[in-house]
C-alpha cells in the first residue's frame, strides 16, 4: 500500500483562496478547531453546565464527534492529499472541494442540533459527508487504476456503514449496543496499523540516513502482515462481541505483535527531531489500548474506558497531530523540522491522554483529572491552529 509522501502533486492554477487549493488545508483546520470546540462543549455538558440540544445522549454525542466529526475530517485530508500522489491525478480543489467541506460542517451542525431538527433529517445530513467522501475516492482510484489502494475506500465504506448504525441506535431503530461506534474505532485502528505502519518506519529512514546511519528501522516483512492480519480480527472480534474471552485473546495477541513492530523502528534514535519521535510515541498508544483491552476481561481494576481512551486519546489523538504537522509542512514548502509551537502541542497532547488515562484509574481525581486533560486537549489542537493556521491559509512557500 502506499504512503502519504511530502513530494507536491499536479494542481490547476486556480483563483481564489489558498485553503481550498488542497484537501488537507481546509480539513486539518476544521479537525483541529472542532476537536478544541466539541470536548469543552462536552465536559460542559457532563458537568450540567449546558443542555445540548442534540437528540442524542451527551456521551453519545462526545463519542460520535470525536470519530466521525474530528477523526472524519483529519482522514479526509490525508485522503485528498495522497490519493493525487498515488494515482498521478489532479487533486479536488476549489468549488467542489468547499461543497465537501460543507458537507462535513452541514454533518456537525445538524447533529448537534438534532433534537431541533430531528434524528432522521440529521442522520441524513450528518451520513452526506462519508457518503460523498466514499464516491470521491472510488472515483479517484477506479480513474487512476489504482488497484493496491482500493482498501482505503473500502475503510471509508466501513465508517460510512458504522454511522449510519450508531444514528439507527441513538434513533432506537436497533438495539444500542455501541455497534456503531466500536466499528468506527476498530476501523481508525485498523487504518493507524496500515498507514502507520509504512510512513513510520520510512520517515524514520530517510531520518536517520541523512545522518549517516546504519541500524535503520526493519523492512516490511512477515512480522508486519501477521500484526495487520490479528488487528483486523481483534477488531472485528471486539466490534462483534466486545466480552468475549476470545476476543479478549485476539487483542491481546494484536497488542503484543503490535508492541514487536514498534520495537523495530529504532525510536530511540529519533529523539532529536520531534517530528519523528512523535510518529513512534502515537503509535505506542495502539499496542497499550490492545494490551488493556485484553487484560481488562480478567482484570476488573482495568475497565474498557481505560483502553478506549488509549487508543482514542493517546493513539489517534497523537497520530492526527503528527500527520497534520508533518503534512502542513511539507506540502506547504516549509522545513520538515519541528519548531518550539510543535513541541509543544505535541508534549499537551501526551499530557492530555496521559491525564485521560489517569482520570479513569482514579475516580476520586476524576473531576480535576478531566480538566486538565481537557484543557491540554484544547491546547494541543487549538494550538495547532495558531501555528499552522497562516501556512493554510496563504499559498505555498517558494522553493
């Protein structure tokens, strides 16, 4: 499968504003502003500070925007931005690049406004973006013949089907039994351990052989399929029958290859350049949330919230981040390195999903913990914002 790569693809010369000349400018601004708005909007209202006005429960609110809000828009710009490097195609820009993005803002408010609107006409507002989304990229991919990549809309499909379950649940048109959601996240995963899984290990490469290394991350080999192959599984065991004992065996075999893989990419050598180091540490995030997830059915102490924020907050919390930087820098001509406003988002969101972490292991910090997660949160991607805003908003540096 190929990667995300730094190189610049074809663009029409175009009028008009530089964020709508690529897919990642408008998105990873809107994934970055919506994830520092939702979680304040949602502590706010798990403390009974405000009343939302969405006809679905406030957790359930939380856990739809983070992945099909939040997470949604940060993978459509990776999407938009890679697919024209793998198929050789000219990207979307512009007019029908703004009605996607519309699209995915048309979602968020019709959501959070549901209980004004009703559940049926937001499911099928909020269900346009995916929908839209996945007949973008099977377009860009059956025109450009570009078979290898046919598993990306085939992870699209799979999330557009995942919301339109927890929209059925939340409707009550189906039992609520967090079907939806669960595919969602074991999805995102599955993708984060495929995607990962090649810009990490190469990153980390084309790194150290600058620097005239010799010990260089392992290639792809049979440790990396056998890993792909038991996170699928575990994923669709635990979307399937999330108490199971054979799928608390699956995650925990998918965790402990997980953590293999990881061990060979040399992150230790990456710790002068964040921008690198960062890839490795949200990627440690997914070994941990698998290995929790398994040893909770056995281990009470360990509840499911302990691993889902692991693989949430700490792995695709960190690893948006990390895509987004290293993306915004490169495709808008800027050096690959990171500056003291990149450290620093990346520190407030360790900090954040560390924090999360800790909440759920000590209930009588809960409320205080919750804070600061949340505030480090809203620093990490409010954050970004700040520091990345002006590169997507004006056109590229010159060489």
């Amino acid at each position: 499968m190929s990667t995300i790569r730094t190189a610049v693809p074809r663009y029409r010369p175009r009028q008009g504003p530089a964020l709508l000349d690529a897919g990642f400018r408008p998105f990873f601004l809107a994934a970055a502003l919506w994830a520092a708005a939702a979680l304040p909007l949602w502590l706010l209202a798990f403390t009974g500070g405000i009343e939302l006005p969405t006809a679905l429960a406030p957790l359930t609110w939380h856990i739809h925007e983070m992945l099909y809000g939040f997470v949604a828009a940060t993978l459509a710009g990776f999407l938009l931005t890679a697919i024209p490097n793998w198929t050789g195609r000219l990207p979307l820009q512009g007019r029908p690049l703004a009605l996607l993005v519309l699209a995915w803002l048309a979602g968020r408010l019709a959501t959070a406004t549901s209980g004004w609107i009703g559940a049926g006409p937001a499911a099928a507002l909020d269900l346009l973006f995916l929908a839209t989304m996945l007949a973008v990229v099977l377009r860009e991919i059956v025109a450009g013949r570009n078979w290898k990549n046919l598993p990306m809309a085939g992870a699209v499909a799979l999330l557009l089907a995942g919301n339109a379950l927890m929209h059925a649940e939340a409707a009550g048109l189906i039992p609520d039994r967090g079907l939806g959601w669960r595919l969602a996240l074991a999805v995102l995963v599955l993708l984060v351990s495929l995607i990962g899984g090649r810009i990490i290990p190469s990153f980390t490469r084309n790194w150290l052989a600058k620097r005239d290394a010799t010990a260089l991350p392992a290639p792809f080999g049979r440790l990396d399929s056998l890993t792909l192959l038991a996170t699928a599984l575990a994923g669709a065991a635990w979307t399937a029958d999330p108490d199971g004992a054979a799928t608390a065996l699956l995650t925990l075999a998918a965790g402990a290859l997980q953590a293999l893989r990881l061990a060979r990419w040399r992150a230790l050598a990456t710790l002068a350049e964040p921008l690198v180091w960062i890839l490795h540490l949200a990627y440690a995030w997914l070994p941990l949330g698998l290995v929790l997830l398994g040893l909770g059915h056995w281990w009470p102490a360990l509840p499911p919230s302990l691993a889902i924020h692991a693989l949430t907050a700490g792995a695709l919390g960190s690893i948006t981040l990390a895509v987004m930087t290293r993306a915004t820098l490169g495709h808008t001509g800027r050096p690959l390195t990171a500056g003291a406003a990149t450290l620093a988002i990346y520190l407030a969101i360790t900090l954040a999903a560390a924090t999360r972490l800790a909440a759920v292991l000590l209930p009588e910090l809960m409320l205080p913990l919750l804070a600061v997660s949340g505030t480090a949160w809203v620093a990490a991607f409010a954050g970004f914002a700040l520091a990345y805003g002006r590169a997507l908003l004006t056109p590229r540096a010159a060489a």
